[in-house]
C-alpha cells in the first residue's frame, strides 16, 4: 500500500534515523543509519576493518533510496569471544617427534616449535562468507528502509505546514490585489501634489506635462507581477501535492515569488500595499526555511 493510499503526501524530509540488528556468525550486528539535511547526497559508511568490502553496496543500497542528504551509515560488530581448542595429541606427536630431533644436535625441545608445526591451537573464528553478508546487507536495508519512513513521516508535517503558510502568504497577496486597482490612480494624484507645490505654471506645457504624469502612474501598475505571483504560489502547491524529489524546484519558486513581491513592492508607493509586501516577505521567509528540509 503507497502514502498516497493511506492518505499521506510523498514528500520526504532529508532528516530522518533508522536503526536495525541482526545475528552473524561473527556475533550480533548493529546498522544505525541517520541522515541530515545537504544540497546534493553525500554518503558515508563506517564500518569495521573486516567488514569494508560491504562499502561499494551499502552506498548502492541508500542511493536507491534517497536522492538528496547527507546520510550516514554506522555498522556496529559486537565480536563473540574466541573459543580455543588445543589438539593435545597432535601436540604430544610433535613434540615426540622434535625431541629426537634435538637430542642429536643437542638441543631442547620449546613450544614454540611445537606450536610452529601447526594445526595445534584452532579457533572458533571464521572469514566473512556470503551467507554472512547476507544477513548484514539485509540488516542494513532494513535500518534504510526505517530511515526513510522516517524522512516520510516528518515530510508529511513540512508539507501541511508548508500549505498552510503558502495560504497564509495567499490571503496577503489577494489583500494587495484588491488595492492594486487603485495604485495608478493614487500615483497618480500624489505626482500632480507635488508638481502644484513646485508652481511650475508656465513653464511646462500641460499637456505634455499630463502626459508625462500619466506614465509614471501607469509605472505603479502591478497587475502583471500579481497574475505570476498567483501563478508561482498555485505550482507550489501543485508541486507539494505531487510530491516526490521537490526540494529544488519549490526553492525555485520560492526565489520567484520572491521576485515579484520584491517588484510590487518598488513599484507601488501605496502605503498600505507596502505594509502587506512587508508582512508577506517575513512570511515567505519561513517557508524558504521550512523547505531548506525537504528532500
């Protein structure tokens, strides 16, 4: 059964933990796996000395499970004791054998040449076999796959968030289209104040003079930057109910958002327009720092 199923979005946090044990010939082993927020995957894999050769397919395991982040892999071997069996008959042959030996070159016989021949001492200690790996790969892909959960789980809260601000920012902005129409016409007013203070009377021709004003008003016009505002909030909505790898692309339209409150801003000299542009910004601001987590 997907997320999608079960109600929930397919957006990832790049934070997340997962954590798994397994049993080996070796003893118990232990895989922590953590990963934090980074612009691009970077993986790193510690493991013991004897357990290296599993590095190249613990990599290949967590890209296939995630695409951005900075993820770390702990293996953790907790070593059964070693066990000794001493071949007592074998040794007394050895020696038997030796004493002869150093009787005619008259010499004594010493455990370390008893010990030499081998075969003597033996130990409970076995190399990393495939049926080993085994069960540390499947360890590992189990402590992944609870990591993932995780980034999922969490990426669900940012995303509910994240709609919520985006409809916050919304109500802003449906504010500021609604005084917009005003704008020219306010410009407008306020330029021809100031040119009456100035008493310009003859020297400028009124009519080239009402042409001029009108410009400038027409300049406060921020019809345009308001449809691509709507335009950029509704695909980052669209974008959050998609899901997936989104990261980069909301940062993008958080970047042109940016740039059209930034452009309504400076162009209308509205006082109210201004205050709703300001409250919008610090609003934006929060959502480029809740997406900085989205995967």
């Amino acid at each position: 059964m997907n997320r999608a199923s079960k109600g929930k979005s397919d957006v990832a946090s790049m934070t997340g933990y997962g954590r798994s044990t397994g049993e080996t010939g070796f003893g118990r082993i232990t895989v922590e796996v953590r990963s934090l927020n980074h612009r691009h995957l970077d993986i790193m894999v510690r493991t013991p000395r004897s357990l290296l050769h599993l590095d190249p397919e613990l990599r290949n395991m967590a890209r296939k499970r995630v695409s951005r982040g900075k993820v770390e892999i702990f293996l953790i071997l907790e070593d059964r004791p070693l066990e000794f069996v001493i071949d007592t008959d074998r040794a007394l042959s050895v020696a038997k054998a030796l004493e002869s030996v150093a009787a005619a070159i008259g010499d004594k016989v010493r455990l370390e040449h008893i010990l030499a021949a081998g075969e003597i001492v033996q130990s409970n200690e076995r190399e990393v076999g495939d049926e080993i790996n085994s069960v540390i790969l499947k360890t590992a892909g189990q402590a992944l796959e609870e990591m993932v959960e995780h980034r999922h789980d969490e990426g669900d809260v940012l995303a509910q968030d994240l709609v919520q601000r985006m409809d916050e920012l919304t109500a802003i902005s449906r504010g500021i289209e609604e005084i917009a129409p005003d704008a020219p016409g306010r410009a407008r007013q306020s330029i021809m104040q100031f040119l009456s203070d100035l008493d310009l009377g003859e020297r400028v021709e009124p009519q080239r003079l009402e042409m001029e004003v009108a410009m400038l008003a027409q300049r406060s016009d921020v019809t345009e930057e308001i449809t691509r505002l709507r335009t950029h909030q509704d695909s980052f909505r669209e974008a959050l109910s998609k899901g997936g790898v989104i990261g980069r692309r909301l940062d993008f339209l958080i970047q042109e958002i940016q740039r059209e409150i930034n452009t309504i801003g400076s162009k209308s000299g509205i006082p109210e327009i201004s205050e709703r542009v300001v409250d919008f910004k610090t609003g934006l601001e929060k959502v480029r720092e809740q997406v900085q987590n989205i995967e």
